[in-house]
C-alpha cells in the first residue's frame, strides 16, 4: 500500500478534555448566612444561564472551622469553552456584583476530567 493513502485512512485520534473548575471563597466577615444563602441561589440561577457550562454546583462549609466556606464548581467540555465563559457578560457581572463584594480571597483549582464524559450522568 502506498504510504500517502494509508495516510488518509488513519485518523488520528485527538480528545478534548473536559475541564472541572472549582473556585474556594473566603467570606468577609460581615457576610450572613443568609447572604451565603443568596449566593448559592443566584450562582445556580445565573451561570446556568451561561451556553458553555455543562452543571454547576455551589455549597457552603460544613466545619465551622473551614479557612473557605463558600465554594462553586463548574464543568466545562474544554479549556476553550471555560475561556468564553470568563469573558461572557453573565459571569463578568455575577463576579462583580455577588463575589466581590461578598469574598476577600480565592483559591482557583482547574483539573482536567475524562474526555468526552457526559458529567449530566455521573
């Protein structure tokens, strides 16, 4: 066989993979339970909103004694769909108007999940 139609029948294989974000919050201290509360909700409410997040999921601590209390986590299909997701005007806002003013430090953790895996399922 010829090496240049051999080319055409071997495709290579390339993967995307899927990208979990997770975001810890430390909380000002005037920050209630209640407002945490709110928090919770109006991330649900608004990233879901976002067409590159595939779930969400938001919680608060449960030892009292945790340096972050307040926590998001998002799956993204790839790095490039988590880049769009941090220019869309949804999230800009939704970190202007809810986590500033609610947090005074974060730890960032992007860790790389099975290619191709339906989170909705897992």
């Amino acid at each position: 066989m010829d090496s240049h139609l051999r080319g055409t029948w071997e495709t290579p294989i390339s993967f995307t993979l899927m990208v979990h974000h997770v975001v810890l919050y430390k909380l000002k201290p005037e920050v209630t339970p209640a407002r945490v509360e709110a928090m919770m909700m109006n991330a649900r409410m608004q990233l879901l909103k976002i067409p590159e997040v595939l779930s969400i999921k938001c919680g608060k601590r449960i030892d009292s004694e945790s340096d972050w209390p307040f926590f998001i986590a998002i799956d993204f299909e790839s790095m490039d769909k988590y880049a769009i997701f941090r220019e869309d005007s949804i999230f800009v806002k939704f970190n202007e108007e809810v986590i500033k003013p609610n947090t005074e430090d974060s730890l960032t953790l992007d860790f790389e999940m099975d290619p191709g895996k339906d989170v909705r399922f897992s």
